[in-house]
C-alpha cells in the first residue's frame, strides 16, 4: 500500500477512512519502512476549552518537533496528528458559528497549523506529517488551505479477510497458550476473517471481539479454573458483539429485540 501511494518522506499525507480501518496503523507502518522515528499527536494534545491555551500546546508541539529533528538532520521522522479535521475544519464554519471567543481561539489554532506546516517543509525536510481523518476531503470537511499543505490524500479502506486473520493471530499470540491455538483452530480463525470482513468490521471492531471472547473465558474461569480459550469463545463474542457504528453483528438480534 505505501508503494502504491507513492509515498515519500518529503511529502505530506492525509489518510481518509473510516473509523478503525488502522489509519494511525498505517502511518506506523510508514515510519517503520523508512527507518523513522513515530511520533502521534491526539487530538486531547491540543485541545483546551480555555481561549489561547490550545494555540500554545501547537506551538509547543511544532516547535518540539522542529528542534528534535533539527538536532538529528540524518535521521528521519514521522509525526501523525489524529482527527486534523478537528483543527482545520471549513474557514466558514469558524465565520458562522456563534460560540465567540472559542471559534476565533480556534480560528487561530487553525492559522498556526497551517504556519508550521509550511514551516517544517523549509526546515526540516526530515520530517514527514500524516493527518488523519474519518471525514472524506472530497465532501467539502476539510478546509480548501489545508488540502493546498498535503501532496497526497490516501483512501484507507476496512479490512479485508486476510488483514482481519493476521491481526486475530496477532492478538491470539499473546495469550497464554496461543500459539497452541492458533495451529488448532487456524481454518476456524480463517473462516471467522470472512464473516468479519463481511460484516464490515474495523480493527477496533476486532479488539472489541477478543475483549469480548476474554469476558467469555473469565465467565467460564470462575465455574472451572481448568478452562481455557476456546474457539466458541471467539463464536459466542461474534454473535453477540455490537459494532461501533452500532449495529449489532453476525445473526443475534440487538437486545430487547
């Protein structure tokens, strides 16, 4: 997927999708195919209800990274900031929103972003920002000055099947004994992927699942403390398990139904 976008570490990346489709799982990606250092940025890192704080934290964030990769100039990074829509949203929302001083705060956080950007580009060509986003920039969610700043816009699709086996091994391995069931249960894991991708599961929906299947072990643990994982744990989760767009997956019906 990285050869496919053409991405560099001169460019700038904004990666679009729904979700837990492992947008921020890609930018790490990114950073460990280039041999860069990562470093992710949340929206609660700049965010503040006070007028002027907000604006601050981005100055301090920016001029943080400006000074660590200036000091390693043959060294590469890669900073990704989470819902950027949060901080460059439309100019005309903040022109017609009535909220005051918080709006024209934000207005301003939003200049200051954009500043750095360009300022980045002319300091440290050694970084590489990524932003990300659930809103698509083609419906009109991210500010037009902010596009001009980002050389690539990546569409970050859900998971297929064999994305969704892969991480149910990743996170069946750091169980106690899974590796043992893994080799066991490999073409029933393989047969729950599919059913996943076509529920159109994320990899938060997946994290959701195991957490869930580990409920059902617990529940099984306090009756006999011989119990162990089982498939129909991971069965049972997927049944029952609501999706986070609220639906609930596989055939059970939502509660109170």
């Amino acid at each position: 997927m990285i050869e496919k976008s053409g991405a560099k570490l001169s460019n700038r990346l904004i990666l679009n999708g729904p979700p837990g489709s492992g947008k921020s799982f890609y930018a790490k990606i990114l950073a460990k195919s280039t041999e860069s250092k990562y470093k992710e940025i949340k929206y609660a890192d700049i965010n503040s209800k006070w007028a002027g704080e907000g604006v601050e934290k981005m100055q301090y964030i920016f001029e943080d990274i400006i000074k660590t990769a200036s000091e390693s100039p043959k060294e590469n990074f890669v900073v990704c900031f989470n819902e950027i829509d949060s901080v460059v949203q439309p100019v005309e929302k903040y022109a017609t929103d009535s909220k005051g001083s918080y709006w024209l705060s934000k207005m301003e956080q939003r200049s200051t972003f954009l500043d750095y950007i360009e300022e980045l580009n002319e300091k440290v060509p050694n970084v590489t920002i990524i932003g990300t986003t659930n809103i698509s920039p083609k419906s009109g969610g991210l500010d037009g000055a902010a596009m001009s700043r980002f050389q690539n816009i990546i569409e970050v699709p859900l998971p297929n099947n064999n994305a969704l086996y892969e991480a149910l091994k990743m996170r069946i391995q750091e169980f106690i004994s899974g590796k043992e069931f893994i080799g066991a249960n490999d073409k029933n894991l393989q047969i729950l992927a599919k059913k996943m991708e076509d529920e159109k599961y994320s990899f938060r929906d997946l994290d959701n699942l195991v957490n869930t299947s580990r409920n059902y072990l617990l529940n099984d643990l306090a009756k006999n403390k011989e119990a162990k994982y089982k498939i129909e744990h991971l069965q049972n989760a997927f049944e029952n398990h609501g999706l986070t767009d609220g639906t609930i997956s596989g055939n059970a019906k939502p509660h109170g139904a």
